[in-house]
C-alpha cells in the first residue's frame, strides 16, 4: 500500500495486486516474469474484468530485501505500461 500498489484490504499472507484489465495484467505478468519474479494472475469469472490481479504469497522465508525488489519489479512494470 505504502508504494502505491492496490493490495485491496488482505490481512493474510496471500496478496492481491489489483491491475485492473486482462491485458494489462498479462502484459504486467509477462514484464515481471523477464525480469524474474513469478506470480499467479486471477482473472475473469473467479475475479470482475475490472478488479484482475497478480496473486502474491509471502512466507516467513522472505526477506524485507526480497520483497522490496517484489515491489519495485511490479512498481516498474506497471509505470512501464503506463506511458
């Protein structure tokens, strides 16, 4: 939240980060997958067209440095689809 993402309200260690359509999330999840970060994307019917996401999940094995490049891989491809 605190970099802007929409993370929705998640309190558990599974975390959503709303794009919004489906190209545009598979464009996000193609970027961060070369820049090597995997994640699950959730699309149309479990999700609306507008609220598709890239599913996260966190563990107690990962560090605050780990998941600062997370952020800033995702912060990057999203500002990078912007343009």
């Amino acid at each position: 939240t605190e970099a802007g993402l929409d993370i929705g309200k998640t309190k558990s260690q599974v975390i959503p980060v709303i794009i919004g359509n489906d190209l545009k999330l598979r464009e996000v999840s193609k970027l961060i997958y070369d820049r090597g970060l995997y994640t699950g994307v959730v699309t149309y019917p479990a999700v609306s067209n507008k609220r598709t996401r890239l599913r996260l999940s966190m563990s107690s094995n990962h560090t605050i440095k780990e998941m600062d490049k997370c952020i800033s891989i995702i912060k990057e491809a999203i500002a990078s689809l912007s343009l």
